[in-house]
C-alpha cells in the first residue's frame, strides 16, 4: 500500500512501479468529482454518495473514509480476486484506511510518501491548476497531520524528492517483504 498527502505524487509513483515491477493496481471508489484527465474506472470509479454508501451498507469494502468531503474506498471482491490468484496488489489508500487494511492483513506493506517539505507540497497542489485555494489550505492542513500519523501508521516512509529514486525505493522495500 502507498499513501501520501494530496499532491505527493502518488500516480506518478504508481506509473513509475509500473515499469518496474508487476502488479494489480486496485481502483479506488470515489464520491468526489472527476479532474480533467481522469478516466472512470481506471483512475478512479467515480460514484454518488448513495451508491458509495450502499457499498457500505453491504460490506463491498476492504477498507473506506472521508477525506475533504469525499468518500473513497477499496473494493473488496476485486482485491481479494487477485490476492487468491497470487498477484501483488498495490493500493493508493489514505492514513485510515491503510489501518483498516494493515489491522486485517498484518503481512501488508504500507509506504508512506512524504513531500520534501510542506512548500514543496503546496507548489504541486497550486501547479496542478484544479484546486480551488480553500481546497489548498485544506489539504495542506491534513497533510501536516498524515505526516505526524505516518511515523507510527507506516512501515516504511519516503520522500519523493524524484519519481524514478522513489519508485525504486518502494521496489527495493516490497523485494525485501517478499523474502529471499
């Protein structure tokens, strides 16, 4: 599992594991609104609050919370599928639910990835051109609390300074998990 604050750099880590290693990425269920460039189903299964909630209602996720106003989760059926066949599946989870699926799969790996430094995090939000400045200060706040969170949350914590060094960073770590 990855998680990081809002703006890290999380896909872009995700791309980049992609070249490198083999893996089930899971699709995350969100409630909030697609970004220009998302695509359903592939960056996320965008859903209303009710259909996401019905979800709930019926156990439909491993794991799930709110963040910024939004619902995300992670399917459980389609994890579960491919954990049975034997396929590496990564996650793009937050704090809470990284706890929620670390407390059921004690063997699961959580990497959290940290900004080089706050303002660093918030030239990224800004850059991206499609967060609204309440959205900024928002998120910045939450990130400063993921951070702390993440010393005791998070196996492992890395700092995305360059995309390809950290990609093999976390490549190095889920070798290491796997065992000789």
């Amino acid at each position: 599992m990855i998680s990081g604050p809002s703006g890290v750099g999380k896909s872009s880590v995700v791309h980049a594991l992609a070249d490198r290693m083999t893996f089930h990425f899971s699709v995350s269920w969100t409630t909030r609104e697609r970004r220009p460039g998302e695509r359903d189903g592939i960056d996320y299964v965008f859903v209303d609050r009710k259909r996401f909630e019905d979800g709930i209602a019926e156990a439909g996720f491993l794991e799930w919370a709110e963040y910024s106003g939004h619902l995300y989760g992670t399917p459980r059926a389609a994890v579960l599928a491919h954990l049975d066949a034997g396929e590496h599946v990564l996650l793009d989870i937050e704090n809470d639910g990284a706890g929620q699926v670390k407390k059921a799969y004690s063997d699961a790996v959580l990497v959290f990835i940290l900004p080089p430094s706050l303002e660093e995090l918030e030239r990224r939000l800004r850059d991206r051109g499609d967060t609204a400045e309440e959205d900024i200060q928002k998120r910045l706040g939450i990130a400063a609390s993921q951070m702390q969170e993440a010393e005791l949350k998070f196996d492992h914590r890395v700092v995305n300074s360059e995309v390809g060094a950290v990609a093999d960073e976390i490549v190095s770590i889920l070798h290491s998990a796997d065992g000789p």
